[in-house]
C-alpha cells in the first residue's frame, strides 16, 4: 500500500477538502534518516497551505523489518509507483544529502513516465549529481568506523548511536543507503525544466557551497543557491531563516499561486 511510504500524507487522493493544504513538499531524507527529522517542518514551513509529506524508506520508522534499497534504480521505481496516486496537486521536492539524489532521479523518472512534474526541486547539502563521491566508499567501512562517520557530521545523537539496541536497528539501513550512495551513477539526458534551488551550511565538510552550486546544470529553469549557518545538518527542526527560505522559493516557484 502506498501510503506506507509516507509520513504526513492525506491518502485520500482528489481535491483537497476544507481546511486540508493545497500543495505538497515530498521531502526525501539523509542517509539513515527518518521520518520524524521533518516533524518540525509541519508547523514552521505554514502548514495552512503546506502538506509536509516525507518519504518514509524500507528498514525504518514503520517499515523496519522490511529490507533496505542497495540500488538507485529499484528504489526510485518503486518510489514513483507509490508516489503516482498522490500527484493530484502542485507539489515540490525536498531531498537533503542522499535524498537529493533521490529526488533528482525520481523527477528524472516522473518525466520519462510522462506524470506530473514538481513545480520545483531544493537540493539540500549534496553536490551536484555531476560531481562524483569521492572514495573511499563509507559503505565499506567497519561497524565502528561507520559509527564514527555519521557522529562527525552531527547525523543522530551520540547517546543513541552509543546504545548497542539502537545501533543493532540503525546499522542495516543507514549501511545501506551509504551503498546506494556510492555506487550512484546520474541519469543522462534532458535537464529538468523546473526551477532548482540549491541549499548548502557555511560549514558541511561534504558539501561546500561552490560545490552545490554545481547543481545549476541541472535544469534550464530558475536556479538559486542559498548558503546557511551551520554543518551538514544545517536544516535540523527548520530554523527560522530556513523555513522562510523555503517558503520564499516556494512562491518564486508559484506553487502558492498555482493552489489558489
């Protein structure tokens, strides 16, 4: 059922009904990451006309024993199936770090298939598809050392990567979108033709804003790079200058234009 790939989502596809938000950001997570890392989103990103809707992949959240995507390709096949039922509104993309890479390809996609597009897409701490990820491969490391990794970008709390349950639960899927991660090759072909908005932190060790700023090759439309305060997780609970950002693009877009 597609709904289990959505956290935040109205499943009943249609027009929206009184009081429920026209558009909706589809927001693709980090390498690990889960659903509730946008539960912030849902009040500051002005939820009266804003559906926050985050992807909510295989080996987390509600879908922890099912097993993790290795893949690009079949992640994204099988995100557009369930995606297409709820492509009955304007809607956007939000993918940070990995989940920029899968929101580009899923766009990518959506457009082969001949669906509906998103009226834009925000690239969040990545550089650009273009740009390959340098080795040596993280997904290759030792339990330790990929512990290691993931606390020195400030991913999860250290508490909760310290406890051997947790670890045991985060390991498998977090090891697995590293691989997705490195063995990603980007679709060739047409540029997107919606705007794109590059985000970066003025201090992310994986993705420096001249590198972000790479993603201006990908689309023939508007493009803008925005550089914020801060690390990797720059984005973390939508800080006051994020949030207003994102609404900002998001009308640049006219996306709020559009709904009304």
């Amino acid at each position: 059922m597609s709904a289990t790939w959505f956290s935040g989502l109205s499943v009943q596809p249609g027009a929206p009904a009184m009081g429920e938000p026209p558009l909706r950001l589809f927001c693709f997570p980090h390498a690990g990451g889960g659903s509730r890392f946008y539960n912030l989103w849902r009040q500051r990103l002005a939820p009266q006309v804003v559906e926050v809707c985050a992807i909510v992949l295989p080996g987390r959240d509600g879908r922890l024993l099912e097993p993790p995507y290795t893949r690009m390709e079949p992640l994204v096949s099988d995100l557009v199936e369930a995606l297409r039922p709820h492509l009955d509104r304007p809607f956007a993309f939000f993918g940070h770090s990995l989940g920029a890479a899968v929101a580009y390809e899923t766009a990518h996609r959506l457009r082969q298939l001949g669906l509906p597009q998103p009226r834009c897409l925000f690239a969040s701490g990545r550089r650009a598809p273009h740009s390959p990820v340098p080795p040596p491969f993280t997904h290759q490391l030792s339990d330790a050392d990929l512990v290691s990794e993931v606390l020195s970008l400030n991913g999860l709390p250290e508490k909760a990567l310290r406890r051997p349950r947790a670890l045991e639960a985060i390991l498998p899927s977090l090891r697995a979108d590293y691989q997705i991660n490195d063995t990603y090759l980007p679709s060739a072909g047409l540029r997107l033709a919606f705007p794109v908005y590059a985000y970066a932190g003025d201090d992310d060790p994986l993705a420096l804003p001249v590198d972000v700023a790479g993603w201006r090759l990908t689309t023939t439309g508007a493009f803008r790079v925005r550089v914020f305060p801060g690390d990797h997780f720059y984005l973390r609970d939508a800080p006051p200058d994020f949030a207003t950002a994102v609404l900002a693009d998001l009308r640049e877009a006219a996306l709020l234009g559009v709904a009304r």
